[in-house]
C-alpha cells in the first residue's frame, strides 16, 4: 500500500513529466479548472476538505521551473451541484467569485447551510476568495492561444442522486438527469471548439469506487461511453474508496483505551462517500497521469474534428466537389498525425480518430464520404 511520501514524490514525478509534454508542444501557460461537485471541490465529511486541485502541492512550483505558467481555478460546490446546475453556470457566465462566495456559506461556522466538514474558517478566503473575479467562466474555460493549455477536470454525475436521498425525492433516480446536462457541457465546449476555434479540453472523472466493488459501475461505464462520442473528452478513472474513515482529529496512530465500549470505538469512526487525504493524493495521480496520456491526442483529434466538420459543411452548402477530397483528408489527417511525438501516441490516434469518425459520419461528415476518411486512415497506417 502507498503512503502519503511516495505519492507525493509520484506527484512530482508525473508533474514534471506534464511539465515537459506541454513545454515540447509550445505551452506556456496552463489553465487547469476543476469543475463539478463535491469531489471537485476536495470536500470531506470524516477529514480535512481542501479543494482538489489545491491539493496537488509541486504542480505550480513544477510548472514555473520550466516556464509555464500555472492558473487553477474552482468552479465547483459541494451541495446544489447537480449537473443541470453546472451547466447553467457555464451558459449565464458565473464568475469564479460568485461560486466561491456560495463554497464560503457552505463550510463557515455558524452558516445555516453548512456541510458535514471539519472547521476550515482560517482558510476559507484563501481556498475560495471572494474577490469579484475579472472574467465569468465563458472566457476562462474557452479562452484559446496557441501558448495555452485550457484543461477543464469535470467531477459529476452524482449530484442529483444524492439530492434524492437527502432531500426526500425518489431512491436512485437521478443519474439519466446529471449525464444528460454534462453531456450538455461536452457539446456545448466541442461546439466553441468547432465554431469559434478554441481548443478546451474536458477530463470527466469516475465517481469513487467505493470498497473496490465497481458499485459505481452504473455511472462510470455511461462516462466511459460519453467520453469516446467527444473529441475533446478523455475518461479519468477513479480510484478506491474506503468508504469508513476515522473521523478527523483522532491520532490514528493510537490504540483504542481498552475499556471503551464496542459503542464507543466505532462512533469514532464514520461513512464517507469523498475520498481522504491519500485517496484524493492518488486521485490528482490519476488526473495528472491522465493528462499526460492523452492531451496531445486529444488537440489532435479537436483539430481533425474541427477541419472535417468544415470540410463536410463546405461540400454540403456551397456544393463544392473535388476529384481530389480522398488526397484532402489524408493530408489534414497525416499534419496532425505528424505532430505527435511517439509510435504509441500516433497508433492511439489513428484507433481513435476512425471509431469517432466514422460513428460520428451520418452527423457531421457525411459529405466528407465514409470512404475516404476509411482510405485515409489506412492510408496513413502503412
């Protein structure tokens, strides 16, 4: 089992590893956004919350070391998270300090809606300040240059079923309602991508696998499929979640006092669907790890989507023919093919971009022709 020193020192490993990939494709600065529910916002009942990607201590002292500059922002709540309320804070423009002023209610002392979380008030301005943020989040998490990585981490997909078990509504009901509206955001941004030449990348994260039993299956397998119907989404996969914590401010080092009762032991102890302080370590690992793994892959197949999607529009609006459209969509696919580094990032692009295609084809590229997006490819693979 991993400690908390060799994540840490995993952590910083996997952050200079990112460090150099974005620096090798001419990034100087980057966006990181963590976006979505509780988990998002590093919430904890039993232990410490801090925000998620806070909590990934190396990343900005990393990044500055090579000559990027690193801008993490919050837009995420840990109640009235619901993904149809995510979506709506990204179409009426939320300001990331609006949304830390209601992450400020959530967890004071003394707040009529307070979370179930130890007491952060010390850090509360310095987690979540509020001062009135200069941009709403249309511009932060679609604000494209050539120099910027724009990553938005998406943590979702369970508020609505957690509304229904604490707030008297129906049992299990609600995970259809939170993949509708974050699939909602996933067009919404490839949309912008397509349209308006930006270039966001979406990492929608499992829900915790809590005990190692994949209960969160039903969740997870549906983000899973989402992810391979975007160019611009890639899959994280969660990690394993105890489920029972000792609750914060026990030494856990400690022998429970022998005349205690059985009573007495367990009510130290407490059921907690967020991860703790290492399983929200080995989480940004996966993140991270994620990122590396996939982001040149993804700005590729964002740039192939937007060029086919134009191409099939022109061909279909402007009645545009050319004996020469096989020849066309070879080169568009093999100058992006060429941008990628090793054998292994070029092979996966290839797999990815024919299954995308081609299922999205009758939609998007059909003036394009199945058969020549087929020939390119393989084309390309000889």
């Amino acid at each position: 089992m991993e400690n908390q020193e060799s994540l840490i020192q995993r952590q910083k490993r996997l952050n200079i590893k990112l460090a150099l990939l974005l620096k090798n494709n001419g990034i100087k600065r980057l966006k990181l956004s963590s976006l979505g529910n509780s988990i998002a916002t590093g919430f904890s009942m039993a232990r410490i919350t801090k925000p998620l990607l806070l909590r990934n201590e190396s990343i900005e002292y990393i990044m500055d070391k090579l000559g990027i500059k690193y801008e993490p922002h919050k837009y995420s709540r840990a109640q009235n998270n619901g993904d149809e309320h995510i979506f709506e804070w990204i179409i009426t423009n939320k300001k990331e300090s609006e949304i830390n002023s209601a992450n400020i209610r959530d967890f004071k002392q003394g707040s009529k809606i307070k979370m179930p979380t130890a007491d952060i008030d010390d850090k509360l301005e310095e987690y979540f300040p509020t001062k009135e943020s200069k941009y709403g989040m249309q511009e932060e998490l679609l604000e494209s240059e050539d120099d910027l990585a724009n990553i938005i981490v998406y943590n979702g997909a369970t508020g609505s079923i957690l509304d229904n078990f604490t707030r008297n509504g129906v049992p299990f009901k609600g995970i259809k309602r939170d993949i509708t509206a974050l699939e909602a955001t996933a067009k919404y941004i490839q949309t912008k991508n397509r349209i308006e030449v930006t270039n966001t990348q979406l990492f929608v994260c499992g829900a915790p696998n809590f005990l190692g039993l994949g209960i969160t299956n039903i969740i997870n397998l549906r983000l899973k499929k989402l992810a391979s119907e975007y160019a611009n989404v890639t899959y994280v996969p969660p990690v394993k979640a105890k489920f029972i914590y000792k609750k914060f401010g026990l030494d856990e080092k400690s022998n429970p006092d022998e005349v205690q009762t059985f009573l007495q032991k367990i009510q130290k102890y407490t059921i907690d669907i967020h991860y703790d302080e290492l399983e929200y370590l080995k989480f940004n690992n996966n993140i991270i790890e994620s990122i590396i793994n996939n982001y040149s892959i993804r700005k590729a197949l964002i740039n192939i989507d937007r060029k086919l999607y134009k191409l099939s529009t022109e061909i279909e609006l402007e009645n545009q023919t050319d004996e020469h459209l096989e020849k066309i969509i070879t080169l568009l696919i093999k100058e992006e093919y060429k941008k990628l580094k090793t054998d292994e990032e070029k092979n996966k692009f290839l797999h990815l971009s024919r299954k995308y295609i081609i299922n999205r084809l009758p939609y998007d590229f059909y003036y394009a022709g199945k058969d020549n997006i087929k020939n390119s490819i393989a084309s390309i693979k000889k």
